[in-house]
C-alpha cells in the first residue's frame, strides 16, 4: 500500500506568515492532502490552488469563516471532524487548536508549532479583561475546556517544532513538550534596496496587539514622518488618533509593500512577537529595524547596545526596553544619533540566514528524522523553491 500524507494548517483566510509555511510544507509534500478549520479564497496561496483541501464543518455556519475566532468554543469538535485515518504522516502547521485532527493510532504526526494559543495559556487574563460582559462570560465558561482538549492533543503529537526559541519555551511551559527550533521562511528573492527616505515605517495588520498606536503616537510627538501599511480592525481608531505626520497606505500589492520595506529610514516594530517576519522582510531590504526588546524580535534583530550586539558584527537595528510610546520615541532618538552604524550590506546578510531554501531544507531534515520512509514523497528543495517561488 502507498504511503499517504497530509499537510494540517488552523486556516486559510488570510495571507500572512503562518499560510506561507503552510505553503512550503506542501511544496515539500506535492502528493499531500490539505486539511484546515475554515478557507477563504484570498487566504489560500497561489500554489495551493487546485490542491485537494478539506475543510472542517465550521466552513458551512454562516459567519464562520470571517469570525473564525469567535468559534473557539467549536475548536475541538471542529479540529476531531477532519477525517485523516488512512494518512501515515501528517504535517501540520499550528498556532493552537488542529493538532487535535483524528488521526489513526500509529500515524506519525510532526507539529510545526507557531504558538501555543495565547488566550488560553499565558495571555489568557489580559484577553479575557478587554472582553465585553458576554464575550468575557462566555469566553470564561468554554476557554477551560478547550485547552483541556488542546492539552491532551499535544500529548498524541510525535515531534514538536517551534519558529523561534520564545516559543519553544511557551511550548515547554503549556504543553510539557521539548521542541526545536526552525525559523519559517522569508521571501528574500522580493528584496530590494533603494535610498531610504525620510519615513519611519510600520507594517502589519492593525490588530490590538501590534500596539501601532505606540508607533503613531511616538512619531507625532517628534514630529517624524510614519507610514502605516495594512488594514484590520484597529484602522479606524488609530486614523482618529493619528496627526499630520500619519499616512495611512491601506493594504498594499506584495511588490508595493516590499518597495515600502526598501525606502523606509527605519522600521518600527512594537508587538511582542512569537517570531514576526516583518522585521526580516525589511532587514533583507537592508533596512535597519527600532523594535521591542522581547520574544521573536531578539531573533530576527541584531540590536545595537544590548541584547544581540556583537563586536564583530555590526547592529541591524536596536531595541525599546518598555511597551510604550516614550520608549519607543527615546529609542528612535537614539537610533538617529548613531543612525551612521547601520549598513544595508549587514542587515540583508543577516536575513539571508532566514532564506526560504533554508526552512525547506531543515524542514525535509525533520521530516525524515520522523519518517525516513517518506522520502519518496518528498521533493527537493530546489523543486519546492521552485513551486512557491
């Protein structure tokens, strides 16, 4: 009997970091099945279409698919609905709840973790405190039990694999589980260098947790010029908020974002993040980044004067101690009076380290590592680069 494999993501509704591991790990797997919670056509990768996906009985409730995290409550009978006996090896790439799939008993399942869900482990007070009086209430009474399911899901789980060291130690503390460590991949083939003009910039969806508030706010109490690139649900807010140094630019096309990324005097980052590939993205456009001094970003940012500065090699950004827009704003004085250490050739070298083939390659290793069999199915890097581009 051939060997079956499948490739397991949370969803497919928009575009961002998650849909592009998902992308390559199916690039790897070019015979594998797709399954997710809920779809949408904007969400689901260019190579991925016309690929057998299933998705889970959340897709057909009206609603579902635009508010998919509002059906938490739903996350356990809806993850246990997608069918994978018959499949030998799964791969899923997760940020919570689809390591809970029916898998067969002996079926070798390898979790490429992005994050613990956390507004059900450590985030699970301050989510729970921004919550209305019936979201909270109802948020309370269910939460407890989803992670009880997604607990004993992440015992069935053959090998864990975290996108950063931030978050293989939140998987230790949630799950009790080792994992090692790959980066996911960054597009470094979009990179670009132009002379950076006068703006700062921020780019990523505008979510609560981004705190782009703190970058609008820093920037207008300086009076330096910021670009906003995305769109979300804090959009209106921040345009109430924001001064005459804001331009908002919306959601930019993938080539308009990265000529952003190339034209930017720095990038301003203030979320605490699992990992964040924005910083990347803009350090492969030889871009110097001002970020928060926490999670991902001392991964991805080499900052001068502290945490990641070496002698040797020379700073691809520097960091803010504290999440507020004083913060912020002293650390962009500072970055303005040594602004002459950061060099394009330093911060593209440094992305280079995070280079899609790089993630295809290490991901082929695990994969074989827990199924030497598969590697009939497997295909080369170089065919998966060339599959997702």
């Amino acid at each position: 009997m051939s060997m079956r494999v499948a490739v397991l993501h949370h969803w497919f509704v928009t575009r961002g970091g998650g849909e592009r591991v998902a992308e390559c790990l199916a690039a790897l797997l070019p015979t594998a099945d797709l399954f997710t919670l809920v779809s949408a056509p904007e969400g689901l990768p260019e190579s991925l279409r016309g690929r057998r996906l299933t998705n889970s009985f959340l897709q057909k409730i009206p609603g579902a698919v635009s508010n998919h995290r509002h059906f938490m409550p739903l996350y356990p009978e809806a993850t246990r609905s997608l069918d994978l006996r018959g499949y030998d090896l799964v791969v899923s790439s997760d940020s919570g709840p689809v390591k809970a799939a029916t898998l067969e008993a002996d079926a070798v399942h390898l979790c490429y973790c992005h994050s613990p869900m956390r507004y059900l482990y450590d985030g699970y007070e301050s989510y729970r405190a921004s919550m209305g009086g019936v979201t909270r209430a109802v948020f309370s009474a269910t939460a407890p039990r989803v992670r009880r399911a997604d607990i004993a899901a992440a015992k069935r789980v053959t090998k864990f694999l975290a996108n950063s060291a931030y978050v293989a130690e939140r998987i230790r503390g949630a799950y009790g589980r080792q994992a090692d460590v790959v980066h996911p991949p960054i597009d470094l083939h979009r990179a670009r260098l132009n002379p950076p003009g006068a703006a700062y910039l921020a780019a990523g969806r505008l979510v609560s947790y981004k705190k782009t508030e703190l970058m609008i706010e820093a920037c207008e109490r300086l009076g330096r010029p910021l670009r906003v690139a995305g769109t979300g649900p804090e959009e209106a807010r921040l345009r109430r908020m924001a001064g005459p140094n804001t331009t908002f630019l919306g959601s930019l096309p993938t080539e308009a974002l990265w000529d952003e990324y190339s034209r930017a005097r720095a990038l301003l980052f203030a979320a605490d993040e699992d990992f964040g590939m924005v910083p990347l993205e803009a350090q492969s456009c030889g871009r110097p980044v001002i970020a928060y001094g926490i999670g991902g970003s001392l991964e991805t940012v080499r900052g001068a004067g502290g945490e990641g500065d070496s002698d040797e090699l020379p700073p691809t950004g520097l960091f803010f101690a504290e999440q507020t827009a004083a913060s912020l704003a002293d650390a962009i004085v500072r970055f303005e009076t040594q602004e002459d250490r950061f060099y394009a050739e330093a911060a593209q070298a440094h992305a280079a380290g995070f280079a899609t083939p790089i993630f295809l390659a290490n991901m082929r290793r695990e994969i074989l590592g827990v199924m030497p069999q598969a590697e009939p199915l497997l295909a080369t890097v170089e065919e998966a680069v060339a599959t997702v581009g």
